[in-house]
C-alpha cells in the first residue's frame, strides 16, 4: 500500500493543529491554506447554495469542530428529491477540502437511480482502494475482509469520505472508516436510523423559504425579469414550493425564453393537472416527475397506495384518520404506512398523528391516483373522508355547547369512532387543528353534491367559530350551509341554516343581512308550526333589533321566545330569552326588571351547567351594575365572565368584556389596568376582523399614545 505513514491524530486534534495555523477558529472564514495530497475525487462544485446557512454550520460543527467519541463524525444530509441534498453537502465539501490533507473519496451509491441497481459496498470498496493504490491483486474476494482492509488503508489518514444517494444503511455501513481521523458525510432520500446508532448526525433538509426561493431564483435571472410581473414571480415561486430542484428548472426555462412575460408559465403552473409538465428540462435526472417516481418506485404495494392516496388530502397538510378514512383500513395499520412514507421523506410528520406532504409530491400522487385507481374508488374514498369530518365535526360541536339539537350525521367510517374528540378540551383542540380541512371538505362535498354532509359540516362550525371569533368564516360557511340545505329540499334544515346564517350576519355586523335572514327562518318555522324554531328565530332577531338601537322591538322579540320556550320546557332557551329580556330592559333604563330577569337567568344556567349562557347573562349584569354606578361590582362581574370566556377560549365574547371591563376600570380610577384591558380588545377585535370594534377601541387608546 502507497502513501507515507504517519501518526494519527484524532480529528478534534487536526482541528486544532489546522486552525493554529492560520490563527482563527472561524470554520467559515475558510480552509488553510495547505493544499490535500491523495485522492480528489468530488465532483464538480455547485456554482451556488442558497438558503442553507443553518445546515451549513451544523456540518462544520459536526465534520470539522466536533469531537467523536469512538469513531468518525458523521453526517447523514437527508430529504425529499430536488430538495438539494448533494448540492449542500458538495458544495461544502469543496469549500472544506483542504481540512482533509490525505483528501477525499466519493461514491455515488445510486440509491435512487432509474438505470442501475443500488451499487453494492463490494463495487465502491475496491473503487476507494484502488483509489488508495492499493494493490488490486490482494483485493479480498469477500465483504468483510475488504470493508477491514479498506478501514486498515484509511486509519492513517485525514480523509472526507463523501457518499451520495444512499439507499439504505447496510450499503453504508461497510463504507465507514474506523478511526476518528476521516469524517464522513452520506445524502439520502430516506431516513437511516441504523447510522444514528453508529453515532451519525441527521440534518433533515426543507424547502426553502420564499426569500431563500426568491434568492436563488436571483442568481440564475436578472432583478428586472424577476420585478417586471411581480405577481406572476410570487406564483411562480409559491407553485415550486421552495423545492431548489423546481425552482432552477423554471428558471432555466424562462432565461431560454427572457422575452416572454412571466405570467405565461405562472398560468401553466396554475393548472393542476399538467403542472409537473412544467418541471421537465429533457432528461431524468431534471424531471420533478421522474425524480419522484424513483422514491415511489422502492414502495410497496399497500405502502404505494397510501402514497397515491395522498392526491384526494383535502389540504397538503393531514391526520392519520384521514388516511385511515381514504384507505378504509384500521389506524394502526395506516400509521405503519405513514411512517414508511416518512422514511422515504415522502411525508412530513410535524405531530404525532399529523403529517405534511409538499405541494409537487402531492400533484404527482394526484396523478398516479387517476392512472391506478377507479373513479369508483376514488369517489368511496373521498366519501368516507366527508363523513367522517361531517360526523366529527357535529360530535365537537356538541361538546362545546351540548344543548343544541340537530338531525344525525352520517356515521364515521368503521374504526374511526376512537379518533372522535372525547371532552371539551379536545373538541377545540380538535376544531384548531382541523379547521382549514373542516373550510376544505365542505366545499368538496358541495362540488359533490353531498349537500347533507356539507350543512351538517356548517352547523358543527357554528360554535366554534362564534368562540373563536371568526367571523367572515361563519358567514362563509353558513351561506353554503343554507345552499346544501336548499339543496335537500328538507324546510328543516333550510330553517336552521337560515337561522344560523342571520346569527352570523349579526357577529359580523352585517344587520341588515341578519334582519332579512331571521326574519325569513321565523316565517319557515311559523309555516312549519315549529314552536321551538320559531323561539329560536325571535331570540336571535332580539340581538339584531338591540344593536339596531330598536330596543322596544328587540324586547318584544325576547318575550315571544321566553313564551315559547316555555311551552316546550326548554330551560335552557329560557334562560337565554330572560337575559335577553334583562338586557333590553337595561337599554329602556327599568333597571329593576333587567335586574330581576337576568338574575334568574344566571340561577337556570347554571341549574343546567351552560358556561356560555353564564357569560352572556354575567356581561348583562355587569352592564346593569355599571349603569346603575356600581363600577366595582361591574368589574367584577366583567372578570368573572372574562374567567369563564378565558376557560373555554370564547374570543369573541373575550374582545367585548375586556372593552366593558375597562370602562369599569376607568371610572373606579384604575387607568392603568382599564388600559390594559383595552388594548387586549383591540388585538382581539382586530385579529377577528371586527374593523369598527376595533376602531372604536383604537379611538379610547388614543389619548394612551399621546401621552395625555
């Protein structure tokens, strides 16, 4: 064996020794100036890495300043195709050469390779010794006794071992040197556990972000190109998905074509179905397309059609009973799935049982579920996904104000009913996490014509979207809740829907819109002979007429619905109309019944364990306290209902009491607390979009600003 021996060092000691001579211990101002002897077998450097600045420190760190403890630092650079893997770890290579005197070996182990296999350890084995110049007629006939010559070759030597596109871990590991002196660094599509047992670093590459995209973008086309459209620009960039490998095959095609306007391919982009048509320069290795089939191409079947699966997400961002719900099979079984995707960084798991997946992964598996897979099943797949969400959405709603009344949803798949939210708590969690898919389905099962799925998906939003103060949402979804309703020809649900989309009018102080709404559900309902609906409908109208200033007709209104829930010996109806008849007595200053009413009010929600109703009718008394020039028991009314509204996250009720409580504060004198207290209803009020509550607000604060 060539070369001239000499004494090994550990590597934090070449370190050391290497920085000493250049007398800095910055690792990115650059590499001694010494040049490596030996092999230099990197490739060609990347002209640029953009973006990647973290990861670029986090290899030094690991490569150059750590300290190994038994063995060579290693590093395994993972990540999706495209996502720039080799262009990281190549290009810091090359900046880092010199650090490895005895230089640097390289394989491309054609992990994901459409013309070869895998290559075998034996095949790069003898390529690095020979590399080593070691005498091929003593090569070794088998694995082991090759992979100990070649760590005996290495073990007196500084060297960068540099192996590109693993596949799995046994193909690396008789490629590990088994000293300290060489550092190592592998790229990979799929997660490689086994090396982390081995003491390896995993650096997991995302996507870059719209500035780094933009940059890189920058660096291929000129500024002027890039500001001419910068609407189309910004599409552009959003449809690669912060993918390096999308992002320089867009630019390559538009510096091919500088004349023509960038709104031409933002088009193309647009359009899902030939979107991955964009992304082909010519050749395999520059096909979006064909670099994802590889990674699919090394799934299994039942794996592969989970992948495939993928394209009927609603969203790019999904939980584990979704897939479950696609699939039709059992969680457990799914979560096996999910993870053999995450292995192939397929997927994102970003919680326990969520996942995402980049928006060009999706379109391919979008793709391959339309070649592989029936219209009929796709359509049953999609189905139990809109009933599963329709009946989970009405099982949330239910535990965040159990008093409603609604037909049945339609049953969840079979096996899902575990991953229905059990407590209060748990439906808002729920609600949180699923609330954009909740928007998503809904619209789906209008597309599909499963009107009933789509209204019982916009009465189960109802509450959580008054709570958490989404506003234009809940019209939103209420306008298409009564479109599917209309769509049943059933008056029932046309009248509920009605009702609820006047209730969301009224949130969104849209009164005109909620008067026509209400008024037309009170006259469905009194058609129907519905004495509960028509209650129902005069409750409501009171809350429109009271902020209309009309309080006389609001009071009217109250006293229909306290009749009529009385009727029917729903106490919790009666207790919302005598707090709404305590609250227009207030306005029609008779304090002494306002009083009276929402006293009793208070005693039956509570009787009937209604926090929300306990809010509302707290609020009224703190109003009533405060008119009647009982600032101190205003605030503490206020801050009571403020600690129920706190509990259940009720923001919309949270924007208004934190306005009253500071009226309260300031006549007690407390300036300092009311300010507080006001500024936490404008971020309130203005996170919910309520523009003139919050201008409202913005106008007391003023004087704050001022100083005055």
């Amino acid at each position: 064996m060539a070369g001239a021996p000499h004494e090994p060092l550990g590597f934090a000691e070449v370190t050391k020794a290497l920085r000493g001579e250049r007398g800095t211990g910055d690792a990115r101002a650059g590499p001694p100036a010494q040049r490596a002897s030996g092999p230099q077998q990197l490739p060609m450097a990347p002209p640029w890495c953009i973006g990647r600045e973290r990861e670029w420190t986090e290899l030094t760190t690991i490569l150059v300043d750590g300290d190994a403890a038994g063995g060579p630092p290693l590093a395994v650079v993972e990540g999706i195709a495209g996502v720039g893997k080799t262009t990281l770890a190549l290009r810091w290579a090359h900046r880092h050469a010199a650090y490895f005197t005895d230089g640097q070996l390289y394989a491309d182990l054609r992990g994901f390779d459409p013309h070869a296999a895998p290559a075998r350890p034996e095949t790069i084995l003898r390529g690095f010794l020979l590399a080593l110049r070691t005498d091929p007629n003593v090569f070794p006939p088998d694995l082991d006794t090759a992979a100990a010559l070649y760590r005996s070759s290495v073990a007196s030597r500084r060297m960068l071992i540099f192996l590109d596109n693993a596949w799995d871990a046994d193909q690396v590991l008789p490629l590990l040197p088994g000293a300290d002196s060489c550092a190592v660094v592998v790229t990979a599509r799929r997660h490689l556990p086994a090396l982390r047992l081995r003491g390896a670093t995993s650096l997991r590459l995302a996507p870059l972000s719209p500035a780094g995209a933009r940059q890189l973008l920058s660096r291929q086309l000129s500024e002027d190109l890039l500001e001419a459209d910068f609407p189309a620009t910004a599409a552009v960039i959003r449809r690669c998905g912060g993918l390096p490998l999308a992002l320089a095959l867009v630019a390559s095609r538009i510096a091919d074509n500088p004349s023509f306007p960038m709104s031409i391919l933002a088009d193309e982009l647009r359009e899902e179905s030939t979107m991955l048509d964009a992304f082909n320069a010519g050749d395999d290795a520059s096909d979006v397309r064909a670099v994802l089939s590889w990674s699919v191409a090394s799934l299994g079947e039942a794996t592969a059609r989970t992948f495939r699966l993928l394209g009927l997400t609603p969203l790019a961002e999904f939980s584990t009973v979704t897939i479950a719900c696609l699939l039709d099979r059992p969680l457990v079984e799914v979560e096996k799935h999910l993870r053999s995707l995450e292995t192939a960084n397929l997927v994102q798991r970003y919680q326990p049982h969520r996942f995402r997946v980049h928006d060009l992964v999706r379109a391919y598996a979008t793709e391959l579920l339309h070649t592989q897979e029936t219209a009929r099943y796709r359509e049953e797949a999609l189905h139990r996904v809109v009933d599963f969400h329709a009946a989970a959405a009405r099982a949330a709603d239910l535990l965040l104000y159990p008093h409603r009344i609604a037909p049945s949803p339609p049953r969840p798949p079979s096996g899902t009913e575990r991953a229905l939210p059990k407590d209060e708590q748990a439906a808002l969690n729920w609600f949180d996490e699923e609330h954009q898919t909740l928007l998503t389905v809904q619209r789906t099962a209008m597309d599909a014509l499963w009107h009933e799925a789509a209204w019982h998906m916009s009465h189960g939003l109802d509450t959580y979207q008054y709570r958490r103060g989404y506003s234009q949402e809940n019209v939103a979804t209420s306008q298409i809740g009564l479109a599917a309703a209309e769509a049943t020809g059933s008056p029932r649900l046309r009248a509920s829907a009605l009702r609820q989309l006047g209730r969301a009018h009224t949130r969104a102080g849209e009164l005109p819109q909620a008067e026509a709404a209400l008024l037309e559900a009170l006259a469905v309902e009194t058609r129907a002979g519905s004495a509960t609906g028509q209650a129902h409908a005069h409750h409501d109208l009171q809350r429109v007429y009271s902020l209309l200033g009309r309080h006389r007709s609001a009071l009217d209104h109250a006293t229909s619905a306290l009749e009529l829930y009385r009727l029917e010996g729903n106490p919790v109806g009666e207790a919302h109309s005598l707090n709404a008849q305590g609250r227009q007595h207030a306005q029609l200053r008779n304090f002494a019944a306002a009083e009276t009413c929402c006293r009793t009010a208070l005693e039956l929600h509570t009787e009937n364990d209604n926090p929300s109703g306990r809010v509302a009718t707290l609020e009224s008394l703190g109003y009533i306290a405060l008119q009647t020039r009982r600032p101190r028991e205003a605030a503490t009314l206020y801050s009571d209902a403020l600690a129920l509204a706190d509990e259940f996250r009720n923001h919309f009720a949270r924007a208004e009491l934190n306005e009253n409580l500071a009226t309260a504060l300031e006549e007690l004198g407390e300036h300092e607390a009311a300010s507080r207290a006001l500024h936490t209803a404008y971020e309130l009020y203005a996170a919910q979009n309520r523009r003139h509550d919050a201008d409202r607000v913005r106008a007391r604060l003023a004087p704050d600003r001022d100083g005055t």
